[in-house]
C-alpha cells in the first residue's frame, strides 16, 4: 500500500481534469459581451471543451482569488432535500420552485419576495435563508459569510450570488448540484 505523502505527491502532480485554464481569455471576452455562464458552457462544448455552465462559473470565481465553497453533490441534496420537505412552508417551497424553473435559475430576493407576495425583498432574504440554513446543516455545508453582516450567508448553500453593479438587484444563480437533486426528485 502506498503511503498517504506518496498519494499527495500524485495528486500534486496530475493534469488539471478540466482543461479550462486553457480558455480564461475566451471566458473573459465573452463575459464581457454579457454571455451567460450557460452561454459560455454551450460556446466552449460546441468547440470540444467538455464543461457545464456550473464549471465555467466556478472557474472562472476562483481564478478571480474568491475562496471556494465545497458544494455538496446532487445525492447530498436530494437525501437532505427529503427529510426537509416536510419541514419547509408553502412559501419556501414556492421560492424554491420558482428558482429551479427561472431563466439560468438565476434569481433575486426582490423576484423571490413578488413570487410568495411579500412586500419587500428582506421577506425572501430571510426565509429563503431559513431554507438554506436547514439544506446546510443537514449537508454539513460551510457557509459563506456575507460581506457586509460578517455572518454567515446561510442561503449560499441554495446558490452563489454575484453583483454585476453596485446598484443592482443582488442576482442569485442556484447551485447545480441542487438543480440536478430537484429535477432527479420529481419535484416540479
């Protein structure tokens, strides 16, 4: 049997599984040309670069320095998705709905809060976040602080968020681990 420094030595030295770094200029040129990341993914299979929207995204995060959350995999959430589903209320279930089947499953807290009629946004931020709290903890999920509370932004274990503007709605793009979870379940 190998030892465990003679396995880390191996894994030090394997090729990258993912030839992305390849095409960070490509990434970036057609970012800026207002390409989705599922735009990007679609791009770069068409060209011979296996690769999936999810990927290119997170890629394309940790090449910008950003820490990198482990996101738990599709079988994780749907084990923790069913225990939690007797758990959640209608209108967290109706968030999540809207989520999975919104355009990119991209989303904001303001088009989350008009889907359950709650009057604002902080409705959504607190609820939906109550949701991913519970979908954390049952995945054991480390959570990503949120910058400007220096807590936990317990609703990173739903999605990533990113701010395209400073003055723009917070865009909040659902994990596709989760996604796969959801559309394997049946749910909606």
């Amino acid at each position: 049997m190998r030892s465990a420094k003679d396995i880390l030595k191996d894994a030090i030295e394997a090729s990258p599984k993912e030839a992305l770094s390849d095409h960070v200029k490509t990434i970036v040129a057609l970012r800026d040309k207002d390409y989705s990341w599922r735009d990007i993914a679609d791009f770069l299979t068409e060209r011979g670069v296996s690769t999936n929207h999810s990927k290119v995204f997170r890629f394309y995060q940790k090449n910008k320095g950003e820490k990198m959350t482990v996101i738990p995999t599709k079988d994780q959430y749907k084990k923790a998705l069913e225990v939690l589903k007797p758990k959640m209320n209608a209108n967290q279930l109706r968030m999540l709905e809207f989520h999975f089947k919104s355009h990119n499953r991209t989303v904001t807290f303001s088009q989350l809060a008009d889907e359950v009629e709650y009057k604002g946004y902080e409705g959504a931020n607190i609820h939906y976040g109550k949701l991913g709290r519970a979908l954390g903890e049952e995945t054991n999920f480390e959570f990503v602080q949120a910058e400007k509370r220096n807590e936990p932004f317990y609703a990173s274990a739903i999605g990533t968020g990113i701010n395209q503007d400073k003055k723009a709605d917070f865009h909040f793009i659902m994990h596709h681990e989760l996604a796969d979870a959801i559309r394997e379940l049946g749910w909606f």
